[in-house]
C-alpha cells in the first residue's frame, strides 16, 4: 500500500530545506532571478557551472582531502597502516543525492554516496578498506558488503582493499555500464534506479559519452580526448570501446535529445569551452556568458582557502534569524564543519555506527553555533545519510547533552523546556558550573538561556508590553510567556539577590551593544 501521504509531504519539505542551502540551488536561483531563465534551463546551465567549478578548484566546498590506499597495493591484505596511502579529493555529499533521495528513497541515496566515493578514489588511484569507507558514510562493513555484491555479480567496477579477484577483472565503471543498459534498448527511468543515478548525473554521463565519441570521429588521440573533455582517460578509453559497439544511428538521435546541434568546441580550457557552450546551447549573448563567467570565478574567490583537509563548507541559517521565518528570507552563513576527524577513528565499530554518528552530531552543531550559525535536524541528517529519525532518537537517548540545533536555539522545539529548567537552577542559587554538571549543557548554552530571560526582565522592567518584548527580543511567543512565567513566579523578596545578579547581566549586555564596554 506504501506510506501515508504525511511522509512524503514530510521528506519533500525536509529535502527542500536542504537544497536551498546547497550551492547548486544557489546557482539555479541566480540564474533564473539574473539571465531569465526557466527553471528546468537554469538547472542545465546551474549542472555546468558545477562541472566549471570542480575543474577550476582543487576541491570544492563539499568535499574533502582524504589518505586512501594506493591502488596497486589494493590486492594485499596486510594492515591498512602498513599499506602506502595518497590523498585523494572525495565528495561525501552532493546536491544529486537530494535528487536521489526524492526519487528513489532514503537506502538508494546512501548507495549512491558509497559507490561515488569508491569511484572518486579509484579514478584518482586509490583504494578503500571497508572499515574506512564505513568511517564516511555512517554504514556498517556488513551492509556495504550486501549493498556492493549484486553490482559486483553485473560487472560493475567498484574496487575496495583485498578484494577477491573475480570482484577486480573485466569490469567497467558504472557510467559506462548505464550507458551500455541504454543502448541496449533499457528505459532510463529503470536504469537510474538500478545503478543510483539522479537524472542530472544520467545527463551529463550521456553528454561526455556523446563528446568523446564525436571527437573521436575527428581522430584524435586517447590523451587530448581526456583532456578537452574533462572525462578521466580510463572512462575515456571505455567510451571510446562502447561508440564502436553502438548501433547505426545510435550516437546521433543522442546527441540530438540532448541538444547538441554542433560539434564539441575544441577548447582545453574549462571558461573557453563553458563560454562556447553557453552561448551554443542555452543562446547565451557574450555579455551574458562572461557575467555568468564572472557569477562562478567570484564564488571560487570567496571559498579560496586552505581549510583543514577534513572540512567542509556548509550553508546555515544564521543563530540570529528569529522562528517563524521563511527559510529563503533567512540569512545563510558558511561555516566550516570538520566532516571528517581523527577522533573519528575511535568509535568505530564494525557492527553500529550510532556513537560515531551521535559525535558528529555534537561537533557539527557545535562548530556551527560557533561560526553564529544553526543546523536543523534536515541538514544533519543529510550530513550524516541518514533519516531525521536517527537524529531525534540520538538525541532522545541524551536528554542531559544539550545539542545546539536551530529547534533549540530559535525556540522551535524542546529548546524552551531547557531554558526554563536551566533559568530555575540559577534563579535557585546554583551557579553555572552546578548547573552544567546537572544539566549536561555547555557554559556557552547556559549563558544563552541566562541573556535571554535577563532581556526579558530588564525590557518588563521597563514597562514594554509582552507583544513588544517579543519583538525587541526577536524570540517567539512561547518563549516569552515561559519567561514571562518564570518572573512572575521568582519575584518574590527572597530571590531579589538573585534577581539582581540578572539585571546586571541585562545591564552588561546594553553597555556592550552600545561601545561602553569593549
């Protein structure tokens, strides 16, 4: 019968929410709201530009240098640390994955990431172990072990460390396997769900096999192929194999659905050949092509850094926007989050992923909070390949560890019920440190609740009504009236001594907004 309809509405609300912090949504927007393009036109020329940006930059903002096996050292089965490693670049998240995730289902999403980081090592000479490859994508050794094997048995290459010999020979990578399916006479809508390809992805793989065959016919060597296309040369080599294999008529009707009614500009440089293709396929006029040029190397400027080589640039709300707020009105901030760390490497477990998941939950939102930023429980779930449930049930079984996600922080979830214990504690005579034993908070978290409800009773102090308050304060209405209860219930004699303490630190707080104290 499937799912209640709630559960799609859900997964397409948790998935947009994503997106429109992804960089591929900002290039759709841009170039609809900048060049007047239609939605689906600016999702081709958005594709493009990625393809640009990944060519100009060593590693792009979702991505991560990482230390792999050497691939001729893949057959031996002595202990990963003995083996040589090479840094290889690995993209453990992608805007296709969305893609996927709302087309196929949350397990085909994390399949996709899986065999797109065996792939990404493997073209760059490197191999995975499992428990590595576990490391990065929050999956057990088991299941990569079950999810790998019927595409191993099809002849797909998917390589790992001390793999069984039959799993290594006569195999061809997963583009060209699709495009094999496709030449074959097989639906492509069967195809990307079989191999995990996003429609975008199935696109371009179509569009390189389709350049390197027409360059082909113009004799050109193996090596300038590669190099005019961006296609790697061992796929270059399979492509080439396959166009002499494709039925009479095949290479043409191809390029013809795909638009390409001229021949591949033969330009080794990445903005010459995307400025040709601009203008060639979306009827870009020059002026036009060099401000989109323009829109892409100003983005490489910005993200031009040399951040740690397990970190990642991800967009978040900013900890200043208040609840409530339409999230393409908020305001986005980069942060750096360390997606991968050696700490990492200790909660490894062969047989449950949940401590090492839990870990990155704390450092993720930690990090964020850190940089004036928030996570909400859809972004760590597309950070971790996981459904939002993982998350709420990770942070259901810690109650006593404050995590600081935008439902917390914004007063969007069980946010409030912390702030009025923490408030009480204080107002009680316990001091910070007691309060962060009991609680589990941090002191940072601990502050934040204590500033807020000390707002709260300088501004009613001074007269202003609820409705104004909650508006100078930029806090939603529940958690005013928790503060305004928690007042009301403390202001008696006795705990005046305590009160005071919070209105010198709503004192401080005014001091410092307006220069008296640096």
């Amino acid at each position: 019968m499937g799912r209640p309809r709630f559960h799609r509405q859900n997964l397409l609300v948790q998935t947009n929410s994503v997106e429109q912090k992804c960089l591929f949504h900002w290039l759709v927007r841009e170039s609809m709201d900048r060049f007047g393009l239609s939605f689906e036109e600016a999702r081709s020329v958005a594709a493009k530009g990625l393809d640009f940006l990944n060519q100009e930059t060593d590693r792009m903002i979702n991505q991560i240098v990482f230390p792999l096996i050497s691939a001729e050292y893949a057959h031996q089965r002595e202990k990963y640390s003995l083996l040589p490693k090479r840094p290889v670049v690995l993209t453990p998240f992608a805007p296709d994955d969305l893609e996927i995730h709302r087309e196929f289902g949350l397990k085909a999403m994390q399949n996709a990431r899986l065999l797109r980081l065996i792939e990404e090592a493997y073209l760059q000479g490197a191999v995975f172990d499992q428990p590595h490859l576990s490391l990065l994508t929050n999956i057990t050794a088991k299941s990569i072990r079950e999810r790998l094997k019927p595409l191993w048995e099809k002849g797909v290459c998917l390589p790992l460390a001390g793999q069984a010999l039959k799993h290594r020979r006569n195999r061809v990578f997963r583009s060209t396997f699709a495009l094999q399916m496709a030449i074959s006479g097989e639906r492509p809508s069967r195809i990307r769900e079989e191999l995990f390809i996003s429609e975008s992805q199935w696109e371009s793989w179509q569009l390189d096999f389709s350049r390197v065959a027409a360059l082909a016919g113009k004799d050109l060597n193996r090596e300038h192929i590669a190099r005019v296309t961006g296609v790697h040369l061992r796929l270059v080599d399979e492509y080439l194999e396959l166009a002499k294999r494709a039925p009479r008529g095949y290479l043409s009707r191809l390029k013809v659905s795909l638009g390409l009614l001229s021949d591949p500009h033969e330009e080794e440089d990445p903005a010459a050949r995307l400025f040709h293709v601009l203008q060639a396929e979306h009827n870009f006029s020059p002026a036009k092509a060099r401000a989109f040029l323009c829109l892409l190397e100003n983005h490489l400027e910005e993200h031009r850094d040399n951040r740690p080589p397990g970190s990642v640039v991800y967009y978040a709300v900013s900890d200043q926007e208040p609840p409530g707020k339409p999230l393409d009105e908020c305001r986005l901030v980069p942060v750096k989050l360390s997606f991968y760390s050696p700490e990492d490497e200790e909660k490894l477990n062969p047989d449950t992923t949940s401590q090492l998941k839990w870990q990155r939950i704390l450092r993720y939102t930690g990090e964020a909070k850190a940089q004036g930023a928030c996570l909400g429980q859809p972004d760590l779930a597309f950070l971790l390949g996981v459904h939002p449930s993982v998350i709420q049930r990770l942070m259901s079984e810690n109650r006593q560890v404050f995590v600081p996600t935008r439902g917390n922080l914004a007063d969007m979830g069980p946010g409030i019920s912390h702030m009025s214990k923490i408030v009480e504690l204080y107002l009680q005579g316990y001091t910070e440190t007691q309060i962060k034993h009991r609680t589990g908070h941090s002191y940072e978290s601990i502050e934040a609740y204590l500033k807020t409800f000390a707002t709260y009773v300088g501004l009613c102090e001074r007269g202003l009504p609820l409705p104004l308050i909650r508006k100078v304060m930029h806090r939603s209405a529940r958690v005013v009236k928790t503060c305004a209860a928690l007042y009301e219930r403390f202001n008696q004699p006795e705990y005046q001594w305590v009160l005071t303490r919070i209105r010198q630190i709503f004192a401080r707080e005014q001091a410092v907004k307006k220069g008296m104290v640096p």
